[in-house]
C-alpha cells in the first residue's frame, strides 16, 4: 500500500558524478536500466532530458505523488523556467516544445487552471460512451479493411493502425468537416515527425474550425468548449483544443500498439481480456513516460537533495509505476492505482475515455483478424528513442489475407467488458469489404476525407 511521503526523510544517495542523459539509442533501448541506475541515487536525480538541459527527474511512486498532489508547493506555469529566463537552454531545444509555456489547463495553476480544466472536463463528459466505442470500432473496421486484403497477409501496426486511429476519433469528436479534418490530421502528425511549418498547418486549421463552430455550431468538443460558462476566447479553445489533439493522440497510440503486441506475445495467458492487456501496458509501459514538469515555489529537501525554487522537476510515470518499494505489494493496489495518467488536480482529464479507446482498438483487431500473430517476439520489438514517450517503433504483423469481414474469432476470443458495459445501441457489425473495395478507386483528399467517405458508403 501506499506509504506517506516524508520529503526530508529518504537519506541521500552516492553523489552523482555527471548527469545521466536521457534521450538518444542508448537510453530507448533500455530505459529500465537507466532508472535502477537513478534510484540508486534517492527519489529523484539531476539529468539531461536534453542536450544542455537539465532537469530533476522523480522516480519514486510516493516522491511523485507528493509532488502531484502538492499544488501550492510545486506549481505548473513554465514561465518560472530559472534556465530559460537566463538564456541558459537552446533555443532550439526540443526540450522546448513539450516544457515551453501555452496559455492551456496543462501550464496553469490556481485559479486559471480550475477554469480551463472545468471547461475541458465538462466538454468531454458530453461524449456518449456508447457512441464513443463504436467511433472507435468504425475507425478500426475502416484502418483494417485497408491492409487486411493485402496479398502477402503482413502489415506493420503502429502505421497502418495504432497512429492513425486516435487522430480518427478525434476528428470526429471535434466535429471537423473532411477537409478540416485532413489538415489537422496532417498537422498534428507534422508535429510528432517534426515536419516543418506542421504548427502553422494545426494552428490554422483549427482557428478555421473555431470560426466554422461560430457560425454553425454542432454536437461536438469544439463546441461544448466554445458554449462553456466558463467563456473562453477563441484563443484559449484552440490551445485546449490542442492540448486534447497532443496529449492524446500520441499515447493513445502507444497504448494501442503496446498492448496490442502484448496481447499477441507468446506468453499472454489464453482468454484473458483486451483490457487486461492495456492496464499491463499502463503500468509497465506508461505510454507518457518523462514529462509533468513542476516548479517549487521555494527550495524544497527531497531525500537529501535541494530542489531549487523554479527549476523544473519531471516526474517519472515510467519509473514510479514499476518503482521496486510499490511492485513489493502492487497485487495489494487497485488497477488504477498506476501513474500513467497523472494525479492530483492536473491529473488526464479524459482517463476513461482513453482507455476505452484503447481496450476497443485492441477488441477490434482481434475480432477482424481472428488469426492475427505477431512476427517478431515482443522482447526484440524496438522503442522509440524518446524520454517523453514509450513507444514501439513497429509492431509487424502477419494474418490470413481476407476480403471479406470475418464472423468471429478462430482463436479463443478477447472477453470484452468494454463493449458490454458502455454500449447504448446496437454494435455495427463489421462491415463487408465491398464496402471499401481495394480495387475500387479511393475518394481524393486525405485520411479523414477518405474514412468519411468510406463511413457513407461512397
């Protein structure tokens, strides 16, 4: 069970001698060992999160609640950066996009922050479950029937599937016309890839959206956001609309293809549930793996280590989910006890929407693809080489080619509580590949346009 954390009682470690650096091949491909080698130090250890920038990382389980539960103490708004307010960090550190300052929920404290997360929590509480999973399966079927009938019967899922299927709901969700879609879609990819210009793309795709809502509102986020008493500007809808886009288009789509190849793994124990596989990927392979970085309002003891008033302190979701003190009686914690999503008032807004996202994207493709199997071990799959994030580089599949929808499952199904606990409708049948023949000629225009397309059968 969870201790109480004292932050001055943990004695110090061995002194560090350099600091550890957290991105490039070396660190992706094995980042476990990198933080046993940080723990060996305290709670919490000076590193690089990126050439000339330096930053405190918590890999504790109860130093980062502490942290994520103290809000006076340790507060969010980057502009108290002591580094970047003295020039000391690059300018073109890619530590700035994901660290540097926006005006949303995420970088706000107070009295700010409770009107911007309000705002955000209540939109999203609109969203019909039931019309959220089966979004989700449309999406899936629809990613699906474009590589199932390939003749080779392999695909590569993180492309093909896992990426492209957040960005799918969420286009839906936002309520974007075809168009709109393909550029958000395009832009919010641009990003992750660091395709030049991609934020201008997303920026002025959603201002177009924002003014489109204006004039014809819809049954949608961007609306809920737009209407809310909380009375956000254009401005502030767009950075929360954002917000939602990079925040969760990304881990989502790492939690897919983690836990889709966990599932396919050679020893995933026979008839245990999708779910299962994600809430596994959630604890051992928390999709958002460095990040929340807080700022001490004062100079804070942490295990014998000075935190220094307004340099940025990183939590660890990664090491504090499989820190050694918590796996000694995880069995003792609830499912949900991991940190893969937070905690405290800035904890993911939107936790059981993704999950449920997750778990039916992973239901979907065992269910269209009965004998589906992985074609390399999971234990040789590549990470990406991030600090942020734990992804999977690839996830290479093979399967019987098929052209039309199978019926069922050959293998032993995926129990889905999913489907049976969140459905208000009935669940569309898979649809016949027919309907989205590869030797018909595909609609113009992007992925969004060409999945509405398919969705009203054009």
């Amino acid at each position: 069970m969870q201790q109480p954390f004292e932050p001055t009682g943990i004695p110090a470690g061995c002194p560090a001698h350099g600091n550890v650096a957290m991105y490039g091949p070396d660190f992706g491909s094995d980042p476990e060992r990198t933080y046993d080698q940080l723990r060996s130090t305290g709670p919490s250890a000076p590193v690089d999160i990126a050439p000339d920038v330096e930053v405190e990382l918590v890999t504790s389980y109860d130093a980062s609640l502490y942290i994520l539960q103290n809000p006076t103490l340790f507060v969010r708004d980057s502009r108290r950066w002591n580094a970047l307010n003295e020039g000391r960090v690059p300018q073109d550190s890619p530590a700035l996009p994901m660290m540097g300052y926006r005006p949303n929920a995420l970088f706000s404290d107070g009295a700010a922050h409770a009107r911007l997360r309000q705002a955000v929590t209540d939109s999203l509480a609109t969203v019909d479950q039931g019309r959220l999973v089966r979004l989700t399966q449309q999406s899936a079927d629809y990613l699906i029937s474009r590589f199932s009938s390939e003749a080779l019967g392999q695909a590569e899922l993180m492309a093909a599937y896992a990426q492209p299927l957040p960005l799918l709901v969420f286009g839906d969700l936002f309520g974007c016309p075809p168009e709109l879609g393909d550029r958000v879609i395009a832009g919010i990819t641009g990003i992750f890839q660091g395709t030049p210009g991609a934020d201008e793309i997303l920026g002025g795709a959603l201002a177009e959206l924002i003014a489109l809502k204006r004039r014809e509102p819809g049954e949608d986020l961007t609306t809920r956001l737009m209407v809310h008493s909380a009375r956000l500007s254009d401005e502030e809808v767009l950075h929360q609309l954002v917000t939602l886009l990079s925040g969760g288009t990304a881990p989502l789509s790492a939690s897919i293809g983690t836990s889709a190849a966990l599932y396919l793994s050679d020893d995933w124990p026979s008839g245990l549930p999708a779910e299962d596989a994600v809430v596994k990927t959630l604890w051992n392979y928390a999709p958002i793996a460095n990040y929340a970085a807080h700022y001490p309002t004062q100079d804070v003891e942490l295990g014998g280590r000075t935190l220094r008033a307004g340099d940025p302190v990183l939590i660890s979701f990664a090491a504090a989910n499989t820190d050694p003190k918590l796996t000694e009686h995880r069995e003792q914690l609830s499912s949900k006890a991991h940190l893969a999503f937070g905690a405290g008032p800035h904890a993911c807004p939107a936790k059981d929407p993704a999950f449920m996202i997750a778990a039916t994207a992973v239901e979907s493709l065992l269910n269209r693809l009965p004998d589906v199997e992985m074609r390399v071990p999971f234990k040789e799959l590549a990470w990406v080489a991030t600090p942020w994030s734990r992804s999977l580089v690839t996830v290479p599949i093979r399967y019987t080619p098929r052209t039309v929808a199978p019926a069922a499952r050959t293998r032993p199904a995926a129990p889905s509580s999913v489907q049976a606990a969140h459905s208000t409708g009935p669940v569309p049948q898979p649809v016949s590949a027919g309907r989205a023949s590869h030797a018909a000629p595909r609609p113009k225009g992007g992925l969004f346009s060409r999945f509405r397309a398919w969705v009203n059968g054009e």
